[in-house]
C-alpha cells in the first residue's frame, strides 16, 4: 500500500512540474514560479525525457542572455524588451513568408488560363499564351512611335 502511494506522489510531484513547463511555454508563469521552476529544472529529478524540452529552451534564452549583457553590459530593460519583440517579430514573419510561398507554389500549380475570343471562351494554356503574345506583338508593332497615351489609346480603342 506504502508503494502505491509512494508513486501517486511523484506522480503528483512530476505533473506539477510539467504544469509549471506548459505554464511557461503559455507565458501564464509568475516570477516566483519560474524561479522555482529553474531550481528544479537543476536537480537530479528533472532529468528525463519529459523536461528536455523545456530545458533547452531555458538554457537557449539563458545563454542568449548572457551574451547579450556580455556584449552590452549597460543595455536597458527597454532595450531588451525591443529586442525581444523583434526576435518574435521575425519569427512571426519567417513562418508567415514561408506560408505565402507554400501557399503560391500551390496556387501556380493550380492556375488557370482562359481566353474570349469573339464571345468563345478558350481554356488550352499553350493557345491562350500564343493569342496573348500574338497581340502584344501586334500592339508593338503598330504603336511602336506612339506616345504612352497613343498606346493606351490605341489597346483600349479610344478615339481622341
């Protein structure tokens, strides 16, 4: 019965810790909590494959601390805050580009092509190319001494 309870309350000790850990990661850690958390993150009880994560992550804001005060030792908090913010920032703008393109390389994969030629409507992509660079050439060549005004003009069949 003793070893029963025995492993009830670790069990309860190690779910409060990874509590703290999801706490954390949610940014709803107080100051006392995360102080707390790191003296624990030190002991022999922390080591197992549960509480990796979370000490990489420590240690990588730790380190990249220190380097930072090393470098400058006389930065404000509101110079670190910014920096910070700036970090996230540019995390948030890599993911968001790397949406766009995956999102665009998909789309371009997708495209359509289709021309009205006399009321038809033409979907064969190698025809609709060759009717575009078919006007386009016949634009060229007829306004080629044109103003910009005499092109527009004449491509979209104003009369002055």
């Amino acid at each position: 019965m003793k070893d029963n309870n025995r492993t009830t309350e670790e069990k309860g000790y190690i779910d409060y810790w990874l509590q703290l850990c999801d706490s954390y990661f949610e940014v709803t850690i107080t100051a006392e909590e995360e102080k707390a958390l790191k003296a624990f993150l030190a002991t022999p009880e922390s080591n197992t494959q549960q509480f990796n994560e979370i000490k990489a992550v420590m240690g990588y804001i730790a380190t990249g601390k220190a380097i930072h005060t090393m470098h400058h030792p006389t930065a404000s908090k509101k110079r670190r805050n910014i920096t910070g913010w700036v970090a996230a920032a540019s995390v948030a703008l890599l993911a968001i580009s790397g949406t766009l393109v995956l999102t665009q390389q998909k789309q371009a994969e997708k495209d359509i092509c289709f021309a009205f030629i006399d009321g038809q409507r033409y979907t064969d992509k190698d025809f609709v190319l060759q009717q575009m660079h078919s006007t386009m050439s016949r634009i060229s060549r007829t306004t080629s001494d044109n103003t910009i005004e005499e092109q527009l003009g004449s491509m979209l069949r104003i009369a002055d």
